[in-house]
C-alpha cells in the first residue's frame, strides 16, 4: 500500500492539545490516602474515580482479541468512538466522509453534528460496495473518513472482504469498519488486518452479543497511534466504574455469551423459515447479525399493526423500500410475532 502519514490526516488543533491531565493520569500507584481528586472520602462504593484509562479491562480484552492494549479504546459505546473519529481527522466546514446507505444512522448524525459534509455511494442491489463508485473518491484528499459497516445494519450481511481489502489499500484516509454484529457472523472481522494496514479502525461494541447495552461500552481497535490521538482527545472518565467492573466480569462468563449467541442464531434461521411461509412477505434477505430485514407487501399496515399488539419493530421503509427490521428475540417474543403475522397476513382479513 501507499506510504500512509497519519499525521497530515489529523485536525492540527488536536496535534497541538496538550490533553487535559487528571489527579488519576498523576499519580497511577497505591497509596493509603488520596486526597488528590476532590473527591468524597466516604466509602459509598462509588466515590472514586473510575480508572482513566481502563486498564483492567483492556488487559483482558487484549488478550481475547491478541492485541496490544495499546490498540484498544474504549468508549461510551462505540458511538462514542464514531464521535471522536470525527474530532480527530474532519475540520468542520471543510473536510468530508464517505458512507455507502443504507446502514447505520449515526454516520451521518454524527458528521452533522461535526459539521462535516457526506458523500453517499450507495451500496448495490446485493448490498455490496459499489467498487467503481467508490474509486472515484480514492485520489480525494478532502475526505478524510470511510464508514463501513459489516455485517452492516439494516441490511444484516457481511461485506466481501475482497473488496473491504481494497477499499483500505486505495483510499487515502481513515477506513472505519464497525464490527458491531460481527460475532453474529460465520467469520469476516478484519481485526486481522490491523496490523497491515495503519489506516484502519474497526468499531466493537458490547451491547449486542455480549448483552450489555445498559451499561454503554463500545471499543475502537486501531494502530497504537491512532489509539493515542482518540485517547488524547476524550472525555477523562469516559467509562464509568460501575461499567468498567460489569464488563470485566461479563468478559469472564464468555461461555454465557457464546451460550446467548448460539441461541440468537439458531432463532434467527426458525424466524427466517417461518418468514418465510407467511403470504404477506415478498423476501427475507439472509443476516449474518442478530436482525432481519424483511420486504413486505405491505410493510406499513404490518408495521402499525404490530405496534398495535404490542409488538415493536423498526420501519426501514425510507431506507429499503418496503422492508421492516426485526431483531431477533427469544424464543417466545419471536413466537409471539408470528403468531401476530400469521394472523394479520391471513390472505382474507383485512389489516387495520
Ligand atoms: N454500530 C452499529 C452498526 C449499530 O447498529 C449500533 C447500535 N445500533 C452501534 C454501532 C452503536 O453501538 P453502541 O451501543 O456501542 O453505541
């Protein structure tokens, strides 16, 4: 690949900041009394400071993943990172992304929220990379920043590797690749690559396999340097105590993960077959995530009805004609919802 300066990448403010320096980034060791952060000396169990830089946490996240602490941040969820990203590379007013719709929403709330202009190169009928769409940004200095999203949300699949390969070989900025679904999916992260290539950063979050949406943690796993400049930037105690702790033990009963993810997965290929038999669905697309999207003749009246009964699912219609998204659920909620559409599709009762 090209020669890759990350440097000339970065808003110049933020190779400038001196970064905010907490009483826990001063003094890091044990001591017997700590009258350093103004904090409340009485033992609530919470009165402390969560440690700024979450080091039992990313030791053991490291070692899952075999990466360096060094490569990981953690945030907020990994919305959290997708804000950061931005205030690292995109000067408001000035610089661009690239997205490729239809996928996950926070792209391009969060670039307007930095100010930052969106180029969309939509994806292709298959949901794939539109490779000679895409090129044409690959010699664009203005655009600092390609968000990919595999398996990408709403449309549940992988993105061909080949191509995501590729995308990081030419384009000269930032290639984010949020893995939020990944451990949904047969393979395909390409946390792998990271040590090929120095532009890229791949988003992961904790509120979908590992259950944990309540308690906000998201990472983002880059080169060392790039860790450091998201790092330079955020919020001291980002992650909260209570979070860091949470995660620590959730990380030590992976075996309840895996348990959780075998499930989803087996429930996702019964929904898709019973989706299938129902008179009023035109298509399920396959998913590799813990989600459907599903085209309906009527998508609307289904959606309404379903939120009628109680049943609450996302309307994608703007984004994918006709389509609702379905999160899979557990064995019962997905009963529940068929039971709902084989009565709302019965070919002649009319839907109100
Ligand atoms: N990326 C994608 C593709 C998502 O669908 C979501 C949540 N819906 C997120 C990131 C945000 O995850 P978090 O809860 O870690 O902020």
């Amino acid at each position: 690949m090209k020669e890759f300066d990350l440097e000339a990448l970065v808003r110049p403010n933020v190779l400038r900041l001196k970064p905010y320096s907490s009483a826990r980034d001063e003094f890091e060791g044990e001591a017997e009394i700590f009258l350093d952060a103004n904090e409340n000396p009485f033992p609530t169990g919470y009165n402390r400071y969560p440690d700024p830089h979450q080091r039992a946490l990313k030791a053991v996240i490291a070692e899952r993943l075999y990466l360096s602490p060094a490569s990981i941040f953690l945030g907020n969820g990994s919305d959290e990172a997708i804000d950061l990203l931005f205030r690292v590379f995109c000067e408001p007013g000035q610089n661009r992304i690239l997205s490729c719709p239809p996928t996950y929403g926070m792209y391009t709330v969060s670039a307007g929220i930095n100010d930052i202009a969106i180029d969309k190169v939509p994806l292709t009928a298959t949901f794939q990379l539109d490779m000679p769409q895409l090129e044409r940004y690959f010699s664009s200095p203005a655009h600092k920043i390609i968000f990919l999203c595999s398996p990408n949300n709403p449309t549940g699949n992988l993105l061909n590797i080949n191509d995501v390969r590729e995308v990081l070989t030419r384009f000269p900025g930032i290639v984010v690749v949020d893995e939020a679904y990944v451990d949904f999916a047969p393979a395909g992260s390409v946390v792998e690559l990271l040590s090929d290539f120095p532009n890229l950063v791949v988003l992961r979050t904790f509120s979908k396999a590992w259950g944990m949406a309540g308690l906000r943690l998201g990472m983002a796993l880059a080169s060392p340097e790039i860790i450091g400049l998201l790092t330079r930037i955020k919020p001291p105690y980002n992650v909260n105590q209570v979070t860091q702790e949470l995660a620590l033990e959730g990380l030590k009963n992976d075996g309840e993960m895996g348990e959780m993810v075998r499930e989803i997965i087996q429930e996702r290929g019964r929904l898709i077959e019973s989706l299938l038999g129902l008179e009023g669905v035109n298509k399920v697309y396959p998913s590799d995530a813990n989600f459907l999207l599903v085209e309906f003749a009527e998508a609307k009246k289904v959606f309404i009805a379903l939120r009628n009964q109680g049943i609450i699912i996302r309307d994608r219609t703007r984004q994918v004609k006709d389509c609702l998204r379905i999160t899979v659920g557990t064995p019962f909620e997905n009963q529940r919802l068929l039971r709902c559409l084989e009565l709302l599709l019965l070919p002649d009762i009319s839907i109100h």
